[in-house]
C-alpha cells in the first residue's frame, strides 16, 4: 500500500473518530420534554368519547420507544382537568429553562386527544382556552415547540397565523443547522368534527400520525421519520379514511413558526431492531397489522420494488394485503428485540368475508355491556323474612347501554332466577317451605364518571316484575303463587379493569304491596355484584 494510501486512510479514520464522539454528545445535548393528554370526557352536553386515553397512552409509549423521549421527561394526564394540564406545563418549564443554561437544546412536544368545543379544550368540568395554550407553547424556551391537538374543531388554535390545510410544511432556510420555533398540527379544521373509528380503536388522525412515527411515514427509506413526513402522512391517510364518512372528509390542519435549515426528526424507528420488515421482494400494496382483538395497530404503504418495516411491539399479529378480488393473509409473531422478515409464501389467500378486522365504524358512542353476576335479597319487616318472603339468593344478568338516549344516561333490562327457605309457624309447629322467583326489570340511571372514567357511580330508577310461588314440605298444603310490578330505587358503582371487562356493585331498595290476605306495604333491598363485559 503506497504511503499516500495509507495517509488518506488515517485521515478517514481520524474524520469517522472525531465524528462519531461529536454526534454522541451532540444527541447527549438535547432533552424532550413531552405532556401526554387524553380526556374521553368533555362535560355538559358532550358524549363520552371512547379511545382518547388510549390514544394518549400509545403516543406516550411510540415517543418512548422510537423517539429520544425519556421515561423522566414523559408525564401522561389521562381524565385530569385542564389545572393539571397547566401545572405539568409550568413544570416542565422550569426544567426546560435550567436545560437551555446548560446550554442543552430542548424540545416540547405536547399531544392533547379530546373534546374541544368554542374555542376550548374542554376535559371534564373544566375548559382551558386554545389561545391560552398556544401561548404557554409559543412562549416557553425550548428550542422547539410542536403542539399536536386531536380535537373537534381544533383548527381554531391554527386559525390566527399560518394556517394551512395541507399535506405538509417547508422550513425557512437560515444560517441554523437545526429547526427551531413553533409548530402547531391538528387533526381537524376550525368546522370539522375529529372521528374515531372502532376498527382501529383510536382517532383517525393520532392512528396514522403514531403509525407515521413507526416507519409509515417515511417516504426517504433512511430509517428516520420527520416532523414534515409524518404531518404530510397524517394528513393524507386521514383524509382519505374519512372521506366516505358519515360527517365527510376530515381535513388536519398546521401553522408554524420556525427557522432553520433541518427538519426535526421525530423517530427513528430503524434503530429499534424490532418490528416487521417487508423485503423489496415482497409484492406492492398497503399492509395491515391486526392484534388479537381485530384492531388494526400498524399499517404500511409499499411500493415495487422498495423495502419497508414497521416498529411494532413484541406479539402476535394478523398480517392482511387486500387485493381487488381477495385477502392475502397470514401470522406473524414479532419477539422482543428482533425484526421479522415477512415471506410472502407464508400468506394465504382468504375471502373478504373472512377478513381478520372485527371492528366496525359506529357513528354515535353508545356501549352495550352484559353484567352477569349474584345477588342477595332480604325484606325489611322481620316476621315477613321469617314466613313470607325469606331472603334469597338469585343470579342476575343484565344487558346495558350508555349513551344510547344521552351520554350520561344507562338503559338496562335485567333478569334474576333463584330462591330461599323459610318455615311458617302454624300452632307450636313449623312448616318449612320453599321459594322460587323470577325478576324481570328495566332501570333508567344516570352515571358520573370519576378518575378518568375508570371509576363510575350511577343511579336511578327501576320497575320489576316479580313472579314468586312458594312449595311446602307437606304435600297436603298446595303451593301458592303470587305475582305484582315493584319500583325502586338504584345506586351502584363500576370499576373498568380493562376496556372490555369492569366491576359492578349495585343496590337497589325497592318497594312491594302485599294484598293477598290483607294490604301491606313491604320493602327489601337487592345487593348484587357483578363482572361486566363491554362490546
């Protein structure tokens, strides 16, 4: 190797040697903050919404997973008030402006998935004012400050500078290596309504701009997803998933206020060796990642020619291709810390009647749920208890749904079956009998949500039919039946332990006229407790 070879080569080597450190500390240097917030419940006249905390809870877990977000410097608010909201937000500034002294940049994102309404933010009982967010984001001193509302109507914090409805944003070119400024990105116009959709159990717009940061959206192929590739996809997938919606088509929003000549990169999702990967031998056509529930996490645009992958979390997934006249479909398991190669002989071909999505898109929030559980009933007055009605033990079943007439309002249609034991004292004797009963009913109840939705208290009114017929162990005295309506009362609570499956515990005191023999007004209470499921 001749000696000037042998220079050029250490002179690469010395390049690749003071680059690499530099690149390390430059990455040390920098901190993002990000304030994660979803609130289902928006007060008032407002229905309750159905995946926003679940949608705060997966941006939450992409930025710490594929973005250089720490645990430490990620705060979710799920169902707090907009003083949380605030608070986090002051906090946070504090920390940012002791970063920027150390001379560290800094970043800010903020996601909000909720009501919004005239203006507002609205999470729970409580409003915070668009304007009054754009300005404790435009004002704070991290070197970047991306704000991302997925809200109904959101496009009033964009109306008042720079807004555009469009696929995507250039940055001003300056003397600066780095973006800096302001950015704002909503999923709606300042008339429009944000739509969920059950099938993919999210909003429209967070579903595409998290699957954008899983790789999605990068158009480039370098492994790295910008904050001008994922507004671009955002935009474009969400317009064209609502467009044949019943409210029309959904149009995201931005402003922004930046100078710099390099985009921000918000992911970079090839670093994580993990996931599903499509060779540039795989066909062309968008791929679809199904969990177990039906619910489509990940989806993938891919084009002749060009490979792509997907950072998804470790499971077991339905891989779906739709072709014109069919399904290409099959089973993928991804490990943890490991990327799947997708082979293409592994698929079948499926009808679209066999198509793994299960999900369906519902345009109002009503949730039917079926409770199955015991109940205890016992009658006030001590000598009915002992001879009359003796208290009893039923199983109860009932089928609800919230929503349906308002948002707060609970229809539900219950059925009991069981029965007791009881003796009537005859002369110095006692004669032991038994009980059978049926309880059909309907109640009308009124919920208040707490933390969040996960804790529910309710109440109301119910009307029962109740059928009893009592047998005696002597065969000479025949049975007797007896048959009335009941109303009464109901107050109970609900714990949600997942999405699907909560706690319920009810009481009911109910009221009873008694005429056989003479009139007598009764009273009993029913406790039941209950494992409900949500559909």
């Amino acid at each position: 190797m001749s000696s000037r070879c042998v220079r050029s080569l250490f002179c690469l080597l010395a390049v690749v040697a003071t680059a690499l450190p530099l690149r390390l500390a430059e990455a040390a240097q920098e901190q993002r903050f990000a304030v994660l917030v979803g609130n289902d419940l928006g007060g008032g006249e407002t229905q309750r919404l159905l995946y926003a905390r679940r949608d705060a809870r997966r941006m939450k877990e992409v930025l710490l997973r594929l973005s250089a977000v720490s645990e430490g410097n990620a705060v979710s608010l799920l169902g707090e008030n907009a003083d949380a909201f605030r608070k986090v937000l002051l906090d946070f500034e504090t920390r940012i402006k002791n970063a920027r002294k150390a001379g560290i940049r800094t970043s800010l994102i903020v996601y909000y998935s909720g009501h919004a309404k005239d203006g507002d933010l609205l999470m729970g009982n409580s409003r915070m004012p668009l304007e009054e967010l754009r300005l404790l984001v435009t004002h704070s001193e991290a070197t970047l400050r991306i704000a991302i509302i997925d809200a109904c109507r959101s496009g009033a914090v964009t109306r008042s500078k720079g807004v555009r409805k469009g696929p995507a944003f250039e940055i001003e070119a300056t003397g600066s290596a780095q973006a800096e400024g302001t950015v704002f990105l909503t999923s709606s116009s300042l008339d429009e309504d944000a739509q969920e959709s059950d099938h993919l159990a999210s909003s429209y717009f967070s579903h595409h701009f998290i699957g954008g940061l899983q790789g999605a959206a990068d158009r480039s192929g370098d492994g790295k997803v910008t904050l001008a590739e994922v507004y671009a996809h955002a935009y474009a997938h969400t317009v064209a998933s609502t467009a044949d919606s019943a409210a029309g088509p959904q149009h995201p929003t931005f402003s922004y206020d930046l100078k710099g000549n390099g985009d921000f990169v918000f992911s970079e999702y090839a670093q994580r060796k993990e996931g599903l990967y499509l060779p540039a031998s795989a066909p062309a056509g968008a791929y679809f990642l199904i969990d177990g529930r039906g619910v489509v996490v990940a989806e993938v645009d891919k084009s002749l020619n060009q490979d792509r992958r997907i950072a998804v979390v470790p499971g077991r997934y339905t891989v779906k291709r739709r072709l014109p006249d069919r399904l290409r479909v099959g089973e993928i398991v991804v490990p943890e810390n490991q990327l799947v190669t997708l082979n293409e002989a592994d698929l079948r071909d499926a009808r679209f009647s066999d198509d793994p999505v299960k999900g369906a898109s519902r345009d109002v929030a009503s949730q039917w749920a079926m409770n199955l559980g015991a109940t205890s009933q016992a009658f006030f007055d001590q000598p009915t208890r002992q001879s009359l009605f003796p208290p009893s033990g039923l199983l109860a079943a009932e089928v609800t749904v919230a929503g349906y007439l308002r948002h707060d309002w609970i229809m539900g249609f219950d059925l009991a079956l069981g029965g007791g034991n009881g003796a009537v004292e005859h002369f110095a004797s006692s004669i032991p009998f038994h009980t059978n009963q049926a309880n059909l009913g309907a109640s009308l109840l009124v919920q208040w949500p707490f933390f969040d939705g996960d804790l529910t208290i309710f109440g109301g009114g119910r009307v029962a039919f109740m059928f009893l017929n009592r047998e005696f162990q002597d065969n000479a005295l025949p049975p007797q039946f007896f048959s009335t309506f009941s109303p009464g009362a109901v107050v109970g609570i609900t714990y949600e332990l997942t999405r699907s499956f909560r706690l319920v515990g009810r009481s009911r005191l109910h009221y009873l006229l008694y005429n056989v023999d003479e009139n007598r007004s009764l009273g009993f209470v029913e406790t039941t407790a209950s494992l409900g499921y949500a559909f």
